[in-house]
C-alpha cells in the first residue's frame, strides 16, 4: 500500500514537473541572412549581412520582451552551413519564420519595407494531407506565408498590395500593384522551409531616406516592435503593449 | 528635244550621286554592327545577320532611373535566316544595352553570355557568367529585376519563346546572385529542371 501511494505521489510529481519545462510560449524563428564570409548585398560601407543581424537582434529582444520564444539561425557574424539552417527551421516549433534581408537596389529609388513570399511550386501534392517532399510549397502554405506578410506589412504602414513584380503563379484572383510591397517570388532564404515564413526586407542599403530613417536612435525598435504586433495579430495572440505615456500640456 | 538632254543628264547624275551616297552610308552603318554583334557572341554559330538584312524593331525591358520600374525601349535588330539568329540578337541588344543616362538596363556589370539556344519545346536556354560581378553589386530586387527583363523581353519580341531558363556556367544554379532561386519558378512561367529531360 505504502509503495503505491509512493508510486502515485512520484508520478504526479514528475508529471509536475515534466509540464513545468515544457516552454509553452509560441515560437518565432529570426533568420538573419548571409554572415561570415557571406556578406549580402553591399554600397559603399553598408553591408547587408550586418543589418540583418542588428535587426534580427531587436526583434528577438522584442518578441521576448512579448512573451515569445525565440529560435536565431544565427547569433553571431559566423558562417552558416544551409541544409543545417533548414534543418535548425524545420524541426523547430516555430509557428512563423521571420528572414531578415537588407537589400539593395541601383536606381535608389526603392525603399523598405519590401515582403517576400515564396510562391506555390510544381513539387507539392495535391493531397494536403500527405507528406509533402522538401522544397514543396502547397497552395495553403502560401496563402498562410501570405497573410502574415499582410499582417505585419499592416503594422508597418506599407501598402500591402502584391508588388507587379510578382510571380504570377502566386496570384489566384491578385490584383497587382506598380506600389505593392508585398512579392511573390522564388527566394533562397525561402526554398525548403516548411512552415509560414516571410522575407522582410526593412530597408534598402541604397536609399538615403532608409539609412536616416534606421540611424535613429529609437528606429530599430519601433520596427521591432511593430513586427511583433503583426505576428501576433497573425496568430490570434492579444498583447499587452504598454499604454504610450500622455504628453504634458503646456 | 536638245534642250531637254541636259535636264535628263543633271537628274540621272543627281540620282547616280545620291544612290552612291545611300549606299555608303548602309554599308558602313550595317558592316560596323554586324562585326561588332558577331565578335560579342561566343558561340561558333552562323553569322548573326548579313548586310543587306532588313532592320526590325524590337523592345527590350529597361528601368526608369526616377522611379525604377521597367518599361519597354526600342530597340533595332536584323532580319536573318534564322529566328534563333533574331533572338540571340535580341539577347545581345537587352545585355549590352545602355547602362548610363536617364533610362537603363538591369544587367549588372560584368554579367556575360556564353550562349543561348532554343530547344523545340520553346525554351529559350540562356547561359551566362557571373564570375565578373563585382561580389555584393547584386540585391534580391536587382536580380528579380534582371530576371524579369530578361523574360519578358525575350517573350513580348517573340511568340515562339514560351518560358525561359538561366544556366550559370552551363549549369543549373541555385541562385544567380545569392537571393533570387533559379529553377524553382521563373516568373510565371515554370521552367523545367533539367536541361537534359528536354
């Protein structure tokens, strides 16, 4: 009798504690692009590599900052190997995918925010149930990658409109706009991941107003924040943002 | 009737002179394009057009520097014996178009062709180097920008070419730039995998 009730108390303890570790915040990976070696996009001394990370830091503090779990491809400006990437990605518990990817673009006329998502490619099934091969991209993937873009485009202020420079595979009853700043188009940081992900681009390293914009103080995290608000809105998560202070009357 | 003889002779002299003038003025003009548009192709393949050839116009995809959106610009090219010749003249044309001034093409300094071919199914294969791009001189935009160009030029001139495919080196190439995924869906049109299943 005694060794029962021993046995009992011992289970419910460990159950206790077993639930306990089980980190039950949603997770959100942040893939800043290129690092080490490959250093992105370059102008003059902006490197996209460093953007990346700079901002894909911000945004990690912001989402734990927001009761998020946070999953970096990479934390540091080190290589990193691409089937590991995919792999850290898709076995994750990620409900969105987040890459970071400064860019550039000669003429200096295009500004960020700019969201890629990768649009449905010949390898997925038609069968939505069955295991899809790597690489494929099913149609209710993208419409997932999609909305998120959506979402957090929303936040930001851009106009969420399917850029003209969209693949047009991606476009079932889309109507395209010269000004979208949401694309449709096949992205390496993309390819053979296997969850709701999106390309952000925050800035482009090419224009003056991007640079001043990001070279303020608070800049990076607003964006941040505003980020993490999208993503939420995504996932049907409410936040508790604190309420901005008044400002003194005269 | 005397009088008349020499109204005859100073026209036909006139005519004789002009004709003369013309014919210079084309033959120089098509002589020095033909050799320069044949020395620019790699390929050991018949000449891309021959003097006497009627011009054509054609449209490449070009950026406008004030707001970077591609718009079409005329161009000229040759008729020749071939199609395959008008569209690798074409290729050459977009590749080598104007890089300074108000209106642009998206080509990155230091992109080459090697060769293009154009297999019975209508794709248009392009071969190109990227070796002597400068490293970090190509963003995601600029390639999707090139890629775009590049199809929709070689599509909107001729109604044969019903998808495009970019090879690096001879080779299918995951990105042509690092960002942009070559062989996975090549805007609009899906391009197959694998030249050798054609």
């Amino acid at each position: 009798m005694k060794t029962s009730l021993f046995i009992l108390l011992l289970s419910v303890f460990s159950w206790g504690f077993a639930q306990a570790d089980v980190d039950t915040r949603p997770q959100v990976v942040i893939d800043p692009g290129h690092g080490g070696s490959d250093t992105g996009s370059k102008e003059g001394s902006e490197v996209e590599k460093t953007w990346n990370l700079k901002i894909a830091e911000a945004l990690s503090k912001a989402f734990e900052a927001n009761g998020y779990q946070v999953l970096m491809t990479r934390t540091s400006d080190d290589d990193l190997d691409s089937e590991k990437r995919i792999n850290t990605i898709n076995t994750s518990n990620a409900k969105v995918v987040l890459s970071i990817h400064a860019d550039r673009e000669w003429t200096g006329t295009q500004t960020g925010p700019f969201f890629v998502v990768e649009p449905p490619n010949q390898s997925a099934t038609a069968d939505v149930d069955s295991i899809q091969p790597l690489g494929a991209i099913t149609a209710l993937q993208y419409h997932a990658s999609l909305k998120l873009a959506r979402n957090i485009g929303q936040k930001l202020g851009a106009n969420i409109s399917m850029s003209d420079l969209s693949d047009s595979r991606g476009l079932a009853g889309e109507v395209v706009s010269p000004n979208g700043k949401v694309a449709c188009l096949p992205h390496q940081s993309l390819r053979y991941i296997s969850k709701p992900a999106v390309v952000i681009t925050p800035l482009f390293i090419t224009s003056a107003s991007d640079l001043k914009k990001f070279g303020e103080s608070t800049a990076i995290d607003d964006f941040a924040l505003k980020v993490v608000v999208g993503v939420s809105d995504n996932l049907g998560i409410v936040l508790k943002l604190p309420t901005p202070t008044a400002g003194v009357a005269k | 009737m005397n009088s008349k003889f020499p109204v005859v002779k100073v026209t036909m002299a006139v005519t004789a002179f002009f004709l003369i003038v013309f014919g210079v003025f084309f033959f120089l003009k098509f002589h020095g394009k033909a050799k320069s548009l044949e020395l620019a192709h790699n390929a050991n393949s018949t000449p891309l057009f021959e003097t006497g050839d009627k011009p054509m116009k054609v449209y490449i995809k070009a950026v406008e520097m004030d707001n970077g959106k591609l718009f079409n610009l005329q161009e000229t090219i040759y008729q020749s014996k071939t199609r395959i010749n008008q569209m690798r003249q074409l290729l050459l044309v977009f590749l080598n178009g104007p890089r300074t001034g108000k209106d642009q093409v998206p080509v990155p300094e230091g992109l080459k062709l090697n060769d293009f071919y154009f297999t019975p199914q209508g794709t248009a294969v392009v071969d190109i180097s990227t070796d002597q791009i400068m490293p970090g001189k190509m963003g995601f935009y600029e390639e999707v920008l090139f890629i775009r160009a590049l199809i929709e030029t070689m599509s909107q001139n001729f109604f044969e070419i019903k998808q495009v495919k970019v090879l690096v080196d001879g080779k299918d190439a995951k990105t042509l730039a690092g960002h942009y995924a070559l062989g996975s869906a090549d805007l609009g049109a899906p391009v197959v995998q694998n030249v050798n299943s054609f």
